[in-house]
C-alpha cells in the first residue's frame, strides 16, 4: 500500500481505526438490540465472578496495550499531526520486553479475555457467535500485522515469533 499509494498511506492507520471501531459499534448495537435471554448454561456467583474478573481485566490490558504503544500513533490521529516537510522518524525497536515478552499481541489477548468474561455473564449464543467471529476477526488482522512487523524488523521478528505465542501466553 505504501508503495501504490503514498499519499494516503500515512492515513491507513486512521481508517482502519475509524472502521473497525465503527463496525465493533454496529456489531454492539447489534448485540444489544437483538440479544435472547436463553442461557448456554445456570449462572451462579463464581461464573459472574470469573466473567467480571476477566473482563474487567481484558479491557484493562488492552486500554494499558493501546496507550503504552502511543494512542495518537495506534488510532493514526498523528496522521494529521504531520506535515510534508516533516521527517518520519526511524522505525522503533521491536519490543519485547513487559507483556510483549508473554504475548505478541497485547491488545488482542486483552479482547479475547474481555469476550471470555463476557462469555460468563451472559452465557448465549449470540455471546459466543460474537466472540467466534471476533476471533476470525483477530486471526486476519494478526495474519496482516504480522506480515508488515515481518517487513519492518525481518529475521528479529521472525526469531521472536518462534519464541512467544500470539495471543494467550504459552497456548496460542
């Protein structure tokens, strides 16, 4: 992309922002509006307890993974913070250290765990078809970002990719 379109490859990072937040509100009204109250399985105090655990925890890691890599950089709002003449500073070292040293995508273990929680306070199924299709959602843009951190840090990447598991630390 950077290559076909220069011009509008500094804003890509803007509109994939603004697109998948739009569809993750859409999918959430949707949610919402449409939900059945027939339950997968009896809730009790220890799955609201685990449910509000991992979702509270969930939301808070990817909050805390979204700020750490720079929000203004991650949403592309510095886009328009940039101007012609402006020089774009190096590429970052890749990081892994902290919860990069568990996970390669913070931010998206951080969205499985607030689905899981979810999961557990309200067992349906819509529940888990969202949580399905948030994860196919999550694999395609893996596979994506993986592919430009590839391109950006080569043979660093690829012997970090060996070592540390993409979303859910020593399984996945």
């Amino acid at each position: 992309m950077q290559q076909k379109y220069p011009k509008i490859f500094p804003f890509y990072r803007l509109f994939y922002t603004l697109f998948s937040g739009g569809f993750f509100l859409l999918i959430i009204w949707w949610f919402v509006e449409k939900h059945e109250n027939s339950y997968l399985f009896e809730l009790n105090v220890v799955f609201k307890f685990m449910g509000t655990i991992l979702f509270i925890a969930g939301l808070s890691l990817t909050g805390w993974s979204v700020w750490r890599y720079g929000f203004a950089e991650f949403t592309g709002i510095n886009s328009f913070l940039k101007t012609e003449n402006t020089k774009l500073k190096e590429s970052p070292a890749l990081n892994t250290s902290g919860i990069n040293a568990w996970v390669r995508h913070p931010i998206y273990t951080g969205i499985v765990f607030a689905m899981l929680g979810l999961l557990f306070l309200l067992p349906t199924i819509m529940t888990l078809s969202a949580i399905i299709i948030t994860c196919i959602y999550l694999e395609i843009g893996i596979r994506l970002e993986e592919r430009k951190l590839i391109e950006e840090f080569g043979v660093q990447y690829i012997e970090y990719r060996k070592k540390v598991k993409k979303v859910i630390p020593l399984v996945y």
